[in-house]
C-alpha cells in the first residue's frame, strides 16, 4: 500500500489524472509512460536504501531510548541548580547590603575617631604653644601651630565652647608667634647672623607663610650679593697700579662677585630643601640672580670707564694706542681681561643652569646680555688691536710715510 501511495503521488508530480484522462495521441501516452517508469525506478532505488539503514535507524532510536531518562535527570538536577544559585543570589544581595551598612558604620566610626584625635591634638597643642612660647622656644611653638594648622576645623569647631576657646587660644599664639618670627628673622639679617636667618626662614613653612618666607629670605639673599658686589668692586678701585695683579681686576671682581652668589644659592638650596617645596629655589634664585647681574653691569661699567675702552673704541689711527698707555696697560691686556670675564660669566650660568637642573631659564637673559655686550667691545677693541699691529709693521718695513697715510687711509 506504502509503494503504491508513493507512486501514484509520484505520478502526481509528473501528470494531473485530468491530464491523462484528456491523452489521446498514443506517443504522447508513450512519452508519459517512460516518464513515470524512470521515476518509480528512483523512487524504488530510495527505498531501497532506506531499507537498507532500517536496522542502523532502530539501533539509534534505541539509544534515544535510552538516553531519554538521564534527559530527565539532568534537566531536575538544573531545576534544582537553577533554585540553588537565586537563593545564593538572594543571599548575596543582603549580605553586600550589610557590607555597605558595616562600611558607612566604619566610615562614622573612623570620622569619630578621627575628631577625638583632632580635639587631642587640639588640646596637645594648646598646651604646648603655651609651655613653648613661655619657655621662649619658637622652634617648638611653630611645630604646635604646623599641627594645629594641619586639624580639619570645620569637623570640630562647633562641638563645644572649649573647643571654640582653643581654637582662639591657638589663633591669637599664630599670630603671635609669626610676629615673633618675623621681628627675630629682621634682627638677625640686620646683624649679619647668617645662622640666625636660616633658622627662622624655616619656621614660615610651619605656620603657613610660605611665601612671606621666601619673600623675606630672598631679600635677604639679595642683600648679601648687592653687599658682596659693593665690596670687591670698592677694594678693586682702591688697588694700587702697581699691584701685578692691576691688569686683571675687574675680572678678579667679577670672578669673587659669581663665586660668592653661587655660594650664597648653594647654601640656600639646603635651607630650601629641608623646609620649602622644590619649585621654590627657581623663585629665590631668581631674585639673586636679578641683584647679581645689577652688580656685574655696575662692575662693567667701571671697567669701561676706567680701561678707557669706550674712548679706545671709537678713536682710530694711533689714537687707540695713547690712550691705553695713559693707563699703562696695554691693549691686548684689555682684550686678555675681557676674555676671561666672559668665560667666567660663562661658567656662573652654567652652575646656575645645573643647580636649578634646566638647560635654558629665562632668569639668565641679563647675563646674556652682558655677555654679548661684552663680545660686541671686545671684537671692536680686536679690530683697533690688528690694526695698531698692522701700522706698526708699515712703519717698519715701508718707511716712507706717505706710503704709509695711504696704507693707514685703507686700512681705516
């Protein structure tokens, strides 16, 4: 019955039974015929084979069979697994909501803690400016305010009137005190008591003035230079001409002026080291820098002046030559000392650059400066020199004169 369905549907799909009923031709009939016969041979083939996998098709039917209980057992075990992690979920979600609960309580705890320590401290502190300041230890009177300072007010300010009473306690010592500091710090800069500045210029960290610090101490630094500078410029002018070392003075005092500033910004950067942030050094060295290029320009000068080089410079002919014996001191002597108050000056930014660890600083451009006024006499007192040297040696090897006024009219 099954072959028989299958091929009348086969034949279905070839030709309607409308069809063939309406066939009268016997080829026509022929050609349907051998149609339908090659598609009962595919069709019987395919049964055939079907047939032939019967038994392998019911092994794995069995094998379905008997896979379907543990199916069922694995799909109860994910049920139960499935209940088993939303009550771990459950569970997680009120124990993470007691761990937040437990961290604001130890957030109220530690905000607890940390205002008993803040009215210790506050207390220590009051106590201890007053025992301080009476035994006129202003070291240890700073320290008390620095922690004083350090206390979150707005935690504890309003808790009780002993608390408020403290803090006005330590106000009116930190008022006190950095009076004291500054009247103490002007004394000792006055007195010349280097040890003295150095000590108090470190107390200003330690209540709160920084930069008050740093303004006092740098002016002080300033001081120090400008007085430097005055005095080996002063004891230069005084030298005697016959003093061999006369020729090179002004070198000399520039050498001393750049070796003393940067002794005075090397001992600084102990000072700020131990007591102010990095950046402050750029800001000190920078105001001695300012006082230490005023001194060298003022040092210049005088060597301009008294070196003639400015009526050297614009003389030509033998007039150069005159004028530098009235100071009985040759040309290339001039030269020689201009040379090495560049090199030195040279060697002072260089110190300065590695000090503050840059390669350039904008503080130095007054240095620069005078380094390139100095080349720019030094190359016009060099161009006088040659040709000072050039007209000796006309005059010696072409004596004839007008020969010479020619040559000199050339050269000049």
């Amino acid at each position: 019955t099954l072959l028989y369905t299958i091929k009348f549907e086969v034949m279905e799909d070839i030709i309607s039974l409308e069809e063939i009923k309406s066939l009268t031709d016997a080829a026509d009939i022929q050609k349907i015929f051998l149609k339908l016969r090659e598609q009962e041979e595919s069709v019987t083939k395919d049964l055939d084979q079907l047939l032939k996998n019967q038994a392998h098709l019911e092994t794995k039917m069995q094998n379905l069979n008997q896979i379907l209980p543990q199916v069922s057992t694995i799909e109860k075990g994910c049920l139960s697994l499935r209940d088993k992690i939303n009550n771990t979920n459950v569970l997680a979600e009120k124990v993470s909501r007691k761990v937040r609960e437990l961290d604001m309580a130890k957030g109220h705890v530690e905000s607890c803690i940390s205002r008993v320590n803040d009215i210790i401290a506050l207390t220590r502190c009051v106590e201890g400016v007053e025992e301080t300041m009476s035994a006129d230890n202003l070291e240890q009177a700073a320290q008390h305010i620095s922690k004083y300072l350090q206390i979150d007010k707005s935690l504890i300010s309003n808790i009780d009137d002993d608390v408020v009473g403290s803090f006005a306690v330590l106000k009116d010592a930190e008022l006190r005190i950095i009076n004291n500091i500054n009247s103490r710090f002007d004394t000792a800069a006055k007195e010349g008591d280097e040890k003295g500045v150095e000590k108090f210029a470190k107390l200003y960290p330690l209540v709160g003035r920084s930069e008050d610090g740093l303004s006092k101490y740098s002016k002080y630094l300033s001081g120090k230079v400008s007085s430097r500078g005055q005095h080996h410029l002063t004891a230069a002018l005084k030298m005697s001409k016959d003093d061999k070392r006369w020729g090179v003075m002004f070198a000399d005092t520039l050498t001393r002026l750049f070796e003393d500033t940067a002794r005075i910004i090397e001992d600084c950067y102990l000072v700020l080291d131990t007591a102010y942030e990095t950046e402050s050094l750029q800001s000190v060295v920078s105001v001695i820098q300012e006082e230490c290029i005023r001194q060298a320009r003022n040092t210049f000068s005088n060597f301009l002046q008294t070196r003639n080089v400015i009526d050297i410079t614009t003389s030509s002919g033998n007039a150069a030559q005159p004028a530098a014996q009235e100071q009985d001191i040759k040309l290339d002597q001039i030269l020689e000392e201009m040379v090495i108050m560049n090199s030195r000056a040279e060697m002072y930014s260089n110190f300065v650059k590695r000090k503050l660890q840059v390669e350039e600083w904008d503080g130095l451009q007054g240095m620069y400066s005078l380094q390139n006024e100095t080349m720019g006499h030094y190359i016009t007192l060099e161009t006088q020199f040659m040709k000072q040297n050039i007209q000796k040696v006309c005059c010696i090897c072409w004596p004839n004169k007008r020969f010479v006024d020619v040559l000199r009219t050339k050269i000049g």
